[in-house]
C-alpha cells in the first residue's frame, strides 16, 4: 500500500478561505478601540532632518500622538545575515540624517485613518538637502554617505580559485559581458500591515510576516523586552516573496505607538510604500568572463558582482549578493572559477529579500556567457551546455565556492526541456513581422536552508532549524503545529498530507496550525528560501515516527501483540494482515490522554515534538526555455512560449509545485521584461511598475523529475523560488537568439520595449 | 545556600491585577459584534413542558435567536465521576421533563442584554405542573422521578468491615446521632459566565472555569466537534470553590449559540441563579453510630450516608458522598468502620462539588460523635481524641475504606491547638448572659488527586495527572505553562517561586501562563481537589529538572567542564566554588534555541515538558478549635476565637497557605451557622442567603507544621480544601459543650439563631 496523500495533487485546503474572503489577514483584525497610524516619509534622498514642527499635527481632530525621531532614537534592527567585514550590521529603526527618498521620520497617530493622513500632511519637516547617489558604480567614487566608514563599500570578498584570472588569461577563447539586473520589488499582493496591542504587559502584535518567531526576537531585542512578553500572529499572508521576511522600521514604530498608547494601533503601507518603503531586490552589475578550450570546455569563469544595497544593507544584510557568488557556477564544471563581491550603499530605499535570492542574476550571468560562447565557437548551446554538465555519477560534488550539490540527473533535465521545446515546434510559427527565438538557462538551487553552524559562520542571526508539534486528539483528529507560515504556498496542505501519511490517518482528520508565537513551535528562520517543506516538513516527519510508534506502543499493549506487527490505518490501529484485530484510534488516543492503561515508561498524552536541524544543504536544479516574439518595430517581447523541467526531490502535491513554479515564472518574466524601480539622478523613483498579467504570461508547461534528497527526512528539496530563477536568464537568450546581430549586448534587464528598440538603432 | 523562594513569604504576583481592576475576567471580555443572552428558567419544580410560544419574544426589537428544547435535544452533559452501579451517568442540556425550579428551558439572544431580558419574560410556557420531591429521607418513599428507573436512589454501596454492626451490637458503649447537613451554595464572588465566538470553524470559549480543558473536551463531545476546533480560556476566575468545576447547561447553551450566529454571544448568569443553577452541595443526612469499651477506645463506628443529588447526579456524579464515606474514620483507629452511602435525586437544583467535597460532612458527623461519647463517658474530649489516633509510627496506614494515609504526626496537631487554646484563655471571658464553649475538631484530608487508574476503576473521566511546560527565552526569562488555572488560590505565585528554585533564577524572570487550552498542556482535571500545586507543581518539579539538566549540560560543553560541578546561579551558570568562571544564561539560551554550539546528541530549543501522575494519593490533616458565645434569648451563636493546626507538607508559601486556610474557615463558618438553601415543600426556593462578613468571621489563628509528602514531587501536600474541613465540626462541638442540656441535639448545620433557639426551648 502507497501513501495516499504524497504524491497526490490533494487541493489546497486554504484555499476556501483565501477564496471566499475568509482569510485571515492583518487587514481584517479589527481590534475594539483602535487607534490609526500614518507614516511621515523624507521627500528627500539625501541631507537631514533638522528638526520637524508637529503643531499643525496636534491641531488636528482626533490627532493622539506623534512620534518624532527623539522618541525613537534608541531603536534599531538589525541584519540578521551579517557578511565577514560587513561594514553595517544594524540600523536605526528612525534617523536625522535622510539616505532615501521614503525613509521614515516620524509616525502620526489617530483615532482614524483619514485624521491620521491629513496629519502627518501637515508635519512641518526643516529638511537640509544633500547630493544624492544613484547606481552602484557611480558609489564607488561618490562621498561616502557613512562619513565614519571613508567608503561607500559595506562589504567586499573573493571566493573561488585565486589562480582563476590566469587560467582565463591563458584561455584559447575568452566571452566577457557586462551583465546589468534592474532594481525589482517583491510586491506582494497583500501589502505590509501591523496591528499591535499593548496591555497586560504583552505586546501583541498581528503582522503579514514570513518568520513571526524573528519579528518577536527582534522586537523583543528592539524594545529591550523579555522574549515571552511579544506575541506574534501572522495566520494568512497575502504573498511574502522575501520582502515580509523580518521586521521594518516602519512596523516597529507601529509597535512603539502601541505600546505608548496602551491601546491597539493599526497601519497599512500605501500603494507608494510598496515600491519603496518595501524592500527592493536585485539591483547588481556583473562583469563577467568565461574562458574555454578549442572543444568548448568551461576552462575558467571569473565575475565580479557589485550589488546595490540602497541606504544601508537591509535585514539579510549583503548576503544576497553572496548567495549569488555561491550558485554562480551553476550545473557546470569549471576547471577554474572565482567571484569577488562588493555590496555599495546609494541613497536609494534599502534592498534586501525576494525569491530566488540572488540566484536569477546568478542564472542570467553566467547563461548569456554560455550561450555568448556557443554563438562565437559555433558550437549549439544545448549541446555546449550538455558537454560541461555535471553526471550524475559526479555527484555529490563541492564547487570551487564551497557548495556541495547532492544529487540529480541535470543533463536529463535539459534533454528533456530540449524535447518539449522540440515537440512543441514553437520556432516554424507564422511571419507576423516579429523576429523569434528560443532560449534556455539550467540553473543549480539551493534550498532547505539550512545548517545552523553554518549559518552562524556566516554571522546569521538564527540557525537553520525547524520545529514541528504533533498531537494527536482524544477524538482521533491530528493538530500539526509548526513554525512555518503560510504565505500562499500552500504549506498547509503539503504538512497536512505528510501528517496523514506518516501517521496513518485520513487528511480530513489533520488540522494545521501556523503563524502563531503562542501556539507553535520556535522557527529559526521562518518561511523563506524554499525551506518550509525540506525543513518544516523534515521536522515533521521526524516527529510523526515518534507519533506513531507511540500509539503503536499503546495498542501492542492493549492488544497483546508486537508493536512491529501493527499499522495504524484510517481510524485505528490494526494487526497487520488481520484488519478484524484492532483498537479505535479514538479509544487508544483518549487512554493517552487520559493517563490510562499506558505501558510501563508510557508518559500519558498525545503529542510528540521534534526538530529537524539539517546537517547540509539540499540542492534542486532546473532548466527553463522561453520562445519569445520581438517586434522590431517597438522593441516590444512577448513570450509565446515557456517550458520548465524542475527537480525538488521527493514530490508532496504536484499540483501545488506547479502552481508556485508557474507563479515564479510569472515574476521572473516581469523582472526579464516590463518590471524595475527606476531613480532620478536626486534619487526620486520614477516609477510605472508594470507586474506581468495574464496577457503577458504564456500557458507554462512544466514537467517534474524527481531525484529524493539525501539530506532530509522525506527526500524533500524545496521549490519555492525554482520558478523565478531560470526566466531572466532564457527570455535574454530568446532574445538574443531573436536578434543575432545585438545578441552580445542583450545583455540587462528588464528588457523593456525602450531598452530592445534602443539595441536595434545603435 | 536553601532556597530563596520556596518557603518564603513572596507576595501574590496575581494581586496587582486583581485589586487595580485589571483581572482578565470574562465579564471583561468585549468582543466586536457581540451578542447577549438570557436563560429562561422553569418557574416550577416538577412537571412536564408541553410546549412554548416565542412569537412575542421575536417581536422584541433586536431579538436574533430563541433556542428551546427541540434546538438542543441531542445535547448531553456527562457526569465524570460515576460510581459503581449509579443508575444516571450523563443529562440534557435541555429537557421537556422539568424536575427542579430553575431548569433551563430555553435561551433568547439579543443584540443588547436588555433586550434580551425583557424578550425572555415573554417567552408562554405551556406546562403540567406534578407534585414536588423535597428531602432525600421523603425521596426514599415518593414516586420514582424518572419512571424508568424505578427508583430515586440512584447509587447505593457500602464500604468496610462487613461484621462492624456485630462490632456495635457487642460494644460496651454506643452512642447514635442523625446529623442532617443544610444545603450551602458555593457562592464565588465572580458569578459564572460565557463569552462565546465561533468563526473559521474553531469555537472560542471565554468561560470563568476552574478546569478549561475539562469543557474544551465536554463541549467537544456534546457538539460532536473534533477537540482541536475547540479553544477554551479562562484566564482569572474570581473563585471556584468547586462550582465552576465543569461546563453547565446554560453556558453550553450559550456557546450553541454563538455557534448558530457565527458572532460572539455574552452570558453571566443573574444573582438568582447563582442559588439554583449554580451547582449548590452537601445535603445529606447520616445515621452513624460509635462503640467504645470500657476505656473508651473505638471498637466500632458505622454511618448511613444519604444523600440529596437535586433533580440529577451533577458533573462529579454522586461521588462527594464517597468521599465522605472515604474520609470518616479520620486520624482514628477503629477495631472495625463500615459504611453505606445512596445518593437520591429529588426536585431541586442538581447538586454538585464544592470546596471540601464530602469532608466537611465527615468531619462534623465523626467529631460530634466523639464529642457525645466523651460527655456521656466522662472523659476528656481531646484526652479520648487522642488515645484513639494514629500516631507517626504507625504510617503509612491503610483504613477499613482503603486510604493509605501517608505521613505526618497527628496527635501533634491535636495537642498544638490544645496549647493555643490554653494560651488564649477564652473560657474565662466576662459573663454578658451569653453561655460560652469551645469546640474542637481533627480531619485528615485527601489532597493531591490522585492516580490515573484509580480514578478509572471509579469511572472517573479524566486520570489525575498534570503537565507542565517549562521553556527559557533567548533572553533567560522563564515561562511556566500548566494546565491548572488561577482560581484565587495564589497558584501563580507558587508556581513561580518553585520555578526560580528548581532552575535557580531570580523569579523575576519567571512568567507564568495559565488557563488557556490552546497555550498550556493538557489538565486531565483542573484546579480543583486541592491538587493544583502538589500535582501541578509536582509536574513543573520534574520538568524544571530536565531543564536545568539541558542548560547545565550546554554550560558544561562551553566551560569544558563536568556539568556535575556546574550550577545555575542568578543570570549565570558559574563553576561552584569559582563564580568567576560562569557563562551568561543569555547567551546559553540563545545557542540553544539558535542551535548553535550544542554537544552531541542536544536538541536546539530550550523547552522542557513533563507530566507528573500520582501513583497514590497524599493526605494533609488538620486540627480545628472554635470558641463561641450563645445568646440563650435569641439562640444567636458568635464565633469568638478560631484556631487551625495544619499540615500540608512542604510550604511554597506561608503567607498564601494561610490565607487559603482563613478563607476556607470564613466559608466553614458560613455552613455552620447561617448559610443554607431551603425549599418549600413543592420545591420553590426561599432562600435568604447569608454567607459571613468580616462582623461573623474572627480573627483566625493558623499555625502550620511541614511533613512533607513522600508521594508528591517536592513533598506538597495540597491546602486549598483544609480550612473549609473543620469549622462545621468545631462550632457545633463549641455549642454542645455550651449548652451541654441539649448536646446530644446539636446535629444539625447550620445552627442558625431560629434552630438553636428552637433547641433550647424544646
């Protein structure tokens, strides 16, 4: 007998409520007696606050209290992913001196939320302006805007081989490219909102958040508040993407006023907030070479990453940019390889977390150089790419920056993208007048993040834990409790179907809890990095052996049989082979509960923890293929095409896998073609953000393999973030491949209509 | 160095919420949208309801919903405790069969409270009124009110020496009295109350409950709902007193309510019900009688326990009248004891638990007997007392009704309050016409409930034991989450104090959670048996143990030391006998739950749970003296002087023992002598209730000796029953000896002025 739930494509049983408006978002708890927030934003990029007049404010009916930078001058955050030699590892949660347009200055609270924006209109702000700096390369140069630290460079390291630059100088063939990734925002569907009560000397705080255990800790630390006296409820999020992974100033001065108040404080960001306060991702200049060989081997690849943090590096602090240095050498052999990484602050909004985390501008980099090569050395580019692939039969094997990839067939994965591109004969389409391409990118992920003692080598704030509660009810029914959250990913359902099979029960007796300090069980990091099921659910299955050898322990005893001899199925638990000999799991669990007729050493209750701290990484992989149209005339790309085959390890729900790898191939065609958060040169975002609707996105086939994980318990890897990854990188290889004749300078993105038409004048 | 807090004085932590208006009551819980109900009760005490009119209660503006019997026919509420052969084991929510005045029939709800009130006085009952049962001597003969059964005895059993009347028929001596006990009214400030809200399939139960997992799992099974849909808080409860032991009929109406509207609904049950539907206890009459030889030891004592249930067995079945039974040989020695209990229904309100359960009964029957037999032998009271009880050597000692008493030094008691006695010299006082005496009384009391299995074998619903969750915070706070519940008792203070002794931080640092199912482990019982602390507190014992362990052996791994020399001292854990080499809790905690740096085999987390299940019971004892003055013209009996010995094993704190003892005397004093629920003869209640002030209630004198229980973790003994045992005892010993012309009629509690004044002139 199988396992009736993995493996199956169970539908997400959150979906009722997210679809009937019965969610539960911080935008829908209304607390008795609330009390409305407005945050007073710089209109400046650069220079300081010399002071701010709040008599306008006070003036206004309904007006209950202001909070200046004076009130919260000892409140920081801090970077809980602190790179060595990071030069900034906390900041200010308010500050006198202005570094981007959006910075928060002050908070404005009132009875209600139109008394509360029209007040904080009327904060009179004595503003000194200063030169901004745009562009990362530009920083390099510009004044430092941390005077102390004489530079605008927060980090700076190398990784790889040092003899790397001479293998490349000795190359028979060497592509250089200079790859430019625009500044794109997570922009999560539901925005960023907190409702924060104080009483009874608990500050309880109802926020749209990944990691609700981090937002205590950090808060607690903030306030300088014992850890317990913080509550933390996130029961629905609305779309997270990285960008709702740990607190904001922001929130914390809604927390503040809370607390200042004693009464409950509600604010929502506004649709400006979103594309600033929010924070941004990506935004990175890659100078990158690839050298090979007369046969097309990969003799050496060296890039130099220089990433713009914005004002300061947010709460993962640089390690996006380092993240990019370690999946740099992608599915491939090299014979030499090295990055050097610099993350520069500029007076633009801070950049920090969002999907795929440092891995399409990875992907996008060293994918245009191969098919760069291939174009150059004549050689075709499935082929090029085949021939430097790492076997399966390599595996596991450690890169030149130290990541060990553990299992999987990645040559299989791009023959098989190769068939359904083939199969689906997307290049013989009619003469509309528009060029077309196909394109394709192979990319190596990490997920399951990830091992705590390395973690903390890198200066994390947190290790890479999970925790799971299971209790199995006096009723039968299952409450799985973790620290994982639901952010549309549809880890409900996912932990619901291992709970079920890994106890023996029906789906519909399991109930999942998340999002809750009180109620569930310490995550270390939360739900980002495609980590909830390898991790939460590793955790999981440890725990539900635990469960189940429990109750098997029981019923052997009641039954006077072996343990071994027993399955728990449906609703009791059975003598193997005699399903008339059995004892109702309602009976077995309420003598647990109840505390009687235990074996000997049997502690009464039903509930097991467990955690599962990994030992290593887990790595899924990938290959994405896009046909794009370019219409010469406009610029304009559209993908008419888009072909994923993916391997995350053993399979939970398929149906939900594809959902999330489809929903990340919709981002990453927004960040290959229409989305980036554009700044004047003074710093100000001149932005007409364009997400892609279901107009620019293609139907999307994706295919699964599935290679089981060495490294967790349950052969999970993750998948969350495998879609957004592999698009950049293949829609600029259609393009390219679209139009040959600029194919070396297809080269950033987003690829927008303007950015193409301009390539095809020059 | 001993323990700082353990032992110590330490102020109730509960306090500064509860005298500043800041107790988390359900009279204070406001919920958006809320909803009101009112219960409407039967005006007669028997009879059939033939059918009700609602349509001028919908006519009511603001009316939303009328629940009758039809409504709620498949509800039913268990009794948990069922003796052997008890004939009624579970009862409706409602029923068309009326058998008390006072009965719910049916429930109105209103958008305000008022509304509801005036709409519920509307509501045309159509009912057949039948004659009344009133007293369990004339139940014995009346029609059986439930036909079926045949009876109104609904258990009868007997306990002990089978040849013990032989024992009496043979005795030198034998003295008989009927003792009839009125019936008192638990009374707790805070009357009980519901604020119910159902939404996303989970009911929410704000209830003032001295056992919120016990109506989680009631409700769970009356409604057929899985357990985890269920969330039951209660917070602070303004006393219990055993009436708010289990979940009600009115409140499980309440919440079948909230359930129907989907919004919140409100209930608190009038001054009037607190009389009626607030479960009232101890009617009985005994028939007992005690042989003595020559020398006045006890050959033989015998009782004929009959009890009053009301109209049904309540949610503890008829099981106070077995521990009645259990506890009336006391810390004698009796050649041979027997004795028979029934419990009968009649047509009053249910009878159910109340501070004390069945000793108090005990007691006064017991005592009044030895009293009599000294009078009538002419031998000292206290020199009979103790020639015929147990002394120290002698435990552990299992009684003719198969207590094991575990330890502790009884005459010692005895002969201490006859000290105290002395040293006051009250006899002498000065001659105001009113005729003085003074009583005395000795109890031993089971405390600590109690063994799983044993309470099985009674068909109990739940075992006895509790679990504890002990969890440090990053920061090195402490919380302490238990199943029991703050009732008044101090149950919070005490726990912290043992907390911070058992780890070893100050208990500053220690927060204690209670009362609310979904952030504290599962009570099988409650707060209820004067077992909140040795069983509660036996469970934080052992988990505070593992935790110590876990951070001793983190320190250990860091300091590269033996963890044996190792101890937590303040906000360290330093090498003993060198402070200076010490790690910070801080920082061990943070590696733990970070899991970072831990040895081998050490789970990250810092988070400890235990359970602890008594495998026997313990025994607390007691000695109580009362001085009263009678005035011979108006039979109004003073309580002049009150003296309590106690022994309740290892005192966590005086300060709170002492006032949990003085409490329960206050409410002793109130039994005998003014507190009763009288009904007229077709069953009305006509009740001037009187429970003492502070002008009834004298100054009380308390001095604690320490036997610590071998049983019980840490050696408590539970004390929140003790001062309830023996004042009904004492005051009537008092008054006998008083008025010794009439000393054999002095039976009867409570001894108001109209009984006593009756007495004397008869």
């Amino acid at each position: 007998m199988g396992d009736p739930y993995v493996g199956a494509r169970t539908p997400r049983r959150e979906d009722a409520r997210l679809l009937t408006g019965k969610a539960r978002y911080v935008g829908n708890v209304r607390l008795p007696g609330s009390l409305h927030a407005c945050v007073v934003r710089s209109p400046i990029a650069h220079g300081r606050l010399l002071g701010c007049d709040a008599k306008a404010v006070w003036a206004v009916e309904g007006v209950t209290d202001v909070i200046t930078t004076a009130d919260a001058a000892h409140l920081r955050l801090p970077c809980v992913n602190v790179l060595p030699g990071q030069r900034i590892t906390s900041y200010p949660v308010l500050d006198d001196t202005i570094r981007y347009a959006g910075q928060p200055l002050a908070l404005v609270v009132a009875r209600t939320p139109e008394a509360a924006r029209d007040a904080a209109d009327l904060l009179d702000l004595d503003l000194d302006e200063l030169p901004a700096t745009v562009g990362a390369e530009r920083a390099l140069d510009a004044p430092p805007l941390y005077p102390e630290l004489g530079t605008n460079v927060i980090t700076d390291f190398a990784m790889g081989d040092e003899d790397c630059g001479a293998a490349i100088d000795g190359a028979e063939h060497v592509v250089e490219l200079v790859c430019r990734m625009g500044r794109v925002s997570p922009y999560p569907l539901e925005p960023r909102g907190v409702v924060a009560a104080y009483a009874d000397d608990e500050l309880i705080v109802h926020i749209s958040s990944q990691a609700p255990h981090h937002v205590r800790e950090h808060l607690a630390e903030a306030f300088g508040l014992p850890h317990d006296r913080i509550r933390v409820i996130s029961r629905d999020i609305g779309g997270g993407f990285g960008a709702k992974e740990h607190v904001y100033p922001d929130e914390t001065l809604v927390c503040l006023a809370a607390m200042r108040a004693g009464r409950p404080v509600s604010w929502t960001e506004s649709p400006g907030d979103r594309l600033t306060a929010t924070m941004s991702a990506r935004q990175a200049v890659h100078r990158a070479r690839l050298a090979l060989d007369g046969d097309g081997r990969f003799v050496a690849m060296d890039v130099d990453v220089l990433g713009d943090l914005g004002a300061h590096p947010g709460n993962t602090g640089a390690s996006t940019f380092a993240v990019t240095a370690t999946l740099l050498p992608g599915p491939y052999r090299f014979g030499r390889f090295a990055v050097r990484v610099r993350g520069v602050v500029t007076t633009t909004a801070p950049a920090g977390s969002y999907r795929g985390f440092g891995q399409p501008e990875a992907t996008l980099t060293r994918e245009r150089l191969i098919d760069e090569a291939a174009r150059r050395l004549g050689i075709d580019r499935v082929e090029l790419r085949l021939r430097n692939m790492l076997r399966p039969e390599e595996l596991p094997c450690t890169t030149a920056v130290g990541q060990t990839y553990d299992s999987g067939d990645y040559p299989r994965a791009l023959r098989t993208l190769r068939d359904l591109v083939q199969e689906a004969g997307v290049e013989r389409r009619g003469d509309d007048g528009r060029r077309r391409g196909v394109g394709y990118s192979c990319h190596v992920e990490t997920t399951g993040l990830g091992p705590s003692m390395d973690l903390k080598a890198m200066g994390a704030a947190a290790g890479g834990y999970e925790s799971v509660v299971l209790r199995m009810e006096q009723d039968g029914s299952v409450v799985v409790s973790a620290g994982v959250v639901s952010i549309g990913q549809g880890i409900e359902t996912a932990l619901a179907q291992l709970a079920a099979d890994r106890i023996g029960v029906p789906i519909e007796r399991v109930r999942v809890l998340l999002g809750d300090t009180a109620t569930t069980p310490y995550s270390s990091i939360g739900s980002i990095a495609s980590r909830s099921l390898p991790v939460g659910g590793g955790a999981l299955t440890k725990a539900a052996l635990k469960l189940r050898d429990k109750l098997l322990a029981i019923a052997a005893h009641r039954l006077e049989a072996a343990a071994a001899d027993l399955e728990v199925a449906g609703d009791a638990v059975r003598v193997k082979g005699d399903p008339a000999v059995s004892v109702p799991l309602r009976e077995l669990a309420t003598s647990a509960w109840r505390g009687w007729d235990l074996p000997d050493g049997v502690a009464p209750g039903l509930e097991e923890r467990d955690s599962y701290d990994p030992t290593g990484y887990t790595f899924a992989y990938g290959a994405h293929a896009a046909a794009v149209a370019v219409d010469p005339e406009t610029g304009a790309v559209e993908v008419e095409g888009y072909w994923v085959v993916n391997d995350a390890g053993v399979l939970v729900n398929p149906a939900v896998v594809e959902g999330q790898i489809m929903g990340g191939v919709a981002q990453g065609i927004g960040e290959a073609l229409t989305e980036e958060i554009v700044f004047t040169d003074d710093g100000q975002p001149i932005t007409d953000y364009l997400p892609p609707t279901t107009r620019e996105v293609p139907d999307i086939r994706v295919v699964m393999l599935e290679t089981p994980s060495p490294v967790t318990p349950g052969g999970m890897k993750g998948v969350g973030e495998a879609g957004t990854i592999g698009p950049p990188a293949a829609i600029a290889n259609a393009v390219a491949a679209a139009l040959p004749e600029i194919a070396d300078r297809v080269t950033d993105v987003p690829l927008t209509p303007g950015r193409v038409w301009s390539l095809l004048q020059a």
